[in-house]
C-alpha cells in the first residue's frame, strides 16, 4: 500500500483570559471619531449598535500581570499534554503574534528575545535542534505558521512542530475608539506531526494570497482619537469599511482555491473554522464562499462561532475556536475522526489564508 506522509494535528489547547470586560461596561466610556469629533450618542445605544454590527457581547481580557508570551506558554503546555508527547522531541516553535509582550498601560511591545523563545523557555526545552521564531503576519498568523510547519514536515526538515496564535489586544487599543469593543486577549496551540499512513488525512491543500496597495493601510498604527492625547504615542487603527468590502470579496476566493486543490467535492466539507473578527462579515463571507459552487447553506451549522464572548483575539481566535470545539465547548457544534474542515483567516497586511484538513 502506498504510504502518505500526513501532517496532522495531534495535540490542542488553549487560553482564554477570565477576566470578562462586557459592552456594558464601556457605556461610561467617552469616544471620539478619527476627526477628534465627540461620539455623543448615549453609551447604551453605542453599546447596542456595536453588538448589532460585530456580534460581540463581550470579550476576554488578561490580568495585567499576564504577558502575551505567559498565555503561549500556557496554551503549548496544554498542546503538549493533549498530545501526549516528550516536549524535547519538538523540532519548531512557531508564535504568531503582531505585538509580541506589551506591558499594561504602556503600549511599548517587546519581542527581545522573540516570543517564541520566551516559550521555550518557560516549557524548559533544553534540546538546541528545537528551532523557536516569530511570525508576524496579521490576523491569519497562525494559520500562515501551519502552512509553514506543513512545508518544513513535508520536506523532511522537521518531524514535529508547535504552532501558537498568541495576543494581547487590549494593551494597543485607544480607549477613545469605540473599536477597542472588537478587541480581546488569548492565546491557542496545537502540536503538529509528520505520519505516515496508508490514508490520507490532516493538512491536504492551502491558498494564500496578499494584497498591499492601498489595502495596506487598511490596519496601521495611529494616534488616539482623543484631541488631548499624545500625538507621538500610537494605537492600533482600522479602517472597518473597507477592510468589510475587501474580505467579502478576496477570502472567498482564496477559500475556493484551497478547496479546489485538495480535490475534495464542497458537499463534503462538514465545517469552517475562520478567524472570529465579526459575526455578520464572516457569515457574509461562507455564504459568499458557497455562492461560488451555486449552493445555499446554514451558516449556523457550517460556522461555529465564538465571537459573541470571546471577541476578536487575532491570531488566537482560530485555534482557539478549534480546540474549543474538539472539547465539545461549542454548543452543537463537533468535529469526527474522518471529517473535511477548512481553517481561513484574514488581516493586516492585508493577508488572506487558507488550508483544508481531514480529521
């Protein structure tokens, strides 16, 4: 029998922040548009339009005494264990992250050393050949590090990898912007191994794509929206509109691709996985995805969710989501031996990725 070499995800886990900062707690918050001029709309129907438009109730925050690279660790120890496996034997520590470790109230970022090594120290790794680094990359960070750690397996280089979206949002958002409600904090991990079996399963196609005209500047970092602050001191910014109109139109696309190339037929696809950055663009986006194959589905069974309590965590939402779901966390949602999922994501850059996985 011909013998395939899989790359397959053996381990998850996960961080999920517990301090919960809900919409109503941002009803006293006093915010500004990007022109310095007062939002003067009461708090309450603020709080109320923002969750009609994103989905969000509320969102996860870390204590102030957790770092971003604290939340990776914590994650990759739970990955480890769900795998079952010696955390010597792991060739490739992969972080992605956009910010690396940012001290409460004091927007500076620090990724010296790189976050990735700040992990493989706190798992007390001492194998010199376990390679960690950084990958900066936007939202779809995590699953731009699968595709890596899917190439580096795949070319006989490294036989086992750890992957982690780790964030911490809340640390680079103006509080005088009424996005910092998208905002949240969290960190996902899962262990990915090279197997060789007769079937073949895990990681089978990917797509990925970037666009960096004037999309680049669709996600940057600015000055607060407040007329007295610091105009030398930035935060992270977006442009919602037309980062909205881009996704609808390029992630689709970028979907189709991998599902094209893994041969697999659409009516076989049992759920998408895709970054948590707000409800009704992303239930815009599957359907739009389907539309390409003349077909109509329950974006409610296909896309479990967990934007309305967790919020966006960025490169964390999706393997986050993931393991939630593999622990039964999601309510009706769950993922079988043998099942077709796609994973997709997109942000700064502006990025777009994609990859399809068989259970």
């Amino acid at each position: 029998m011909t013998q395939h070499l899989n790359t397959v995800i053996t381990g998850t886990g996960s961080f999920v922040p517990t301090r919960v900062i809900r919409n109503a707690d941002f009803t006293k918050q006093v915010f500004f548009e990007k022109d310095h001029s007062l939002v003067d709309s009461p708090g309450e129907e603020v709080a109320r339009k923002f969750r009609d438009i994103t989905g969000i109730y509320e969102r996860r925050w870390a204590d102030d005494d957790t770092n971003n690279s604290d939340m990776a660790a914590i994650a990759a120890k739970k990955a480890i264990e769900s795998a079952n496996i010696d955390p010597e034997t792991i060739d490739q520590i992969i972080v992605a992250h956009n910010f690396g470790n940012v001290k409460p109230d004091s927007i500076q970022t620090d990724i010296l050393p790189s976050l990735a090594s700040r992990v493989k120290n706190a798992l007390r790794i001492k194998n010199p050949a376990c390679i960690p680094y950084d990958i900066i990359f936007g939202c779809p960070g995590w699953i731009q590090g699968m595709i890596q750690a899917h190439s580096f397996i795949q070319s006989g280089m490294a036989k086992r990898c750890l992957v982690i979206g780790s964030e911490t949002l809340s640390r680079v958002v103006d509080k005088y912007d009424r996005d910092i409600m998208i905002f949240s904090d969290g960190a996902g991990a899962v262990i990915v191994e090279g197997i060789a079996e007769e079937e073949k399963r895990g990681l089978l196609s990917f797509s990925f794509a970037s666009h960096t005209d004037e999309e680049v500047g669709y996600l940057y970092f600015g000055k607060s929206n407040s007329p007295d602050h610091d105009p030398n001191v930035g935060y992270m910014k977006m442009l919602g509109r037309k980062i909205y109109e881009y996704s609808l139109t390029q992630v689709p696309l970028a979907m189709k691709l991998a599902l094209d190339r893994s041969g697999i037929p659409i009516e076989q696809l049992k759920k998408i996985v895709i970054h948590q950055a707000n409800e009704k663009m992303d239930e815009a986006i599957v359907q739009r995805f389907f539309r390409q194959y003349h077909i109509k589905i329950n974006t409610e069974e296909m896309m479990p969710m967990s934007i309305r309590t967790l919020g966006n965590s960025s490169v964390a939402t999706v393997p986050t989501l993931y393991d939630m779901i593999l622990k039964g966390e999601i309510e009706n949602h769950q993922i079988d031996s043998g099942d077709v999922i796609m994973f997709a994501s997109v942000g700064a850059g502006m990025n777009i990725n994609a990859f399809v996985y068989r259970q």
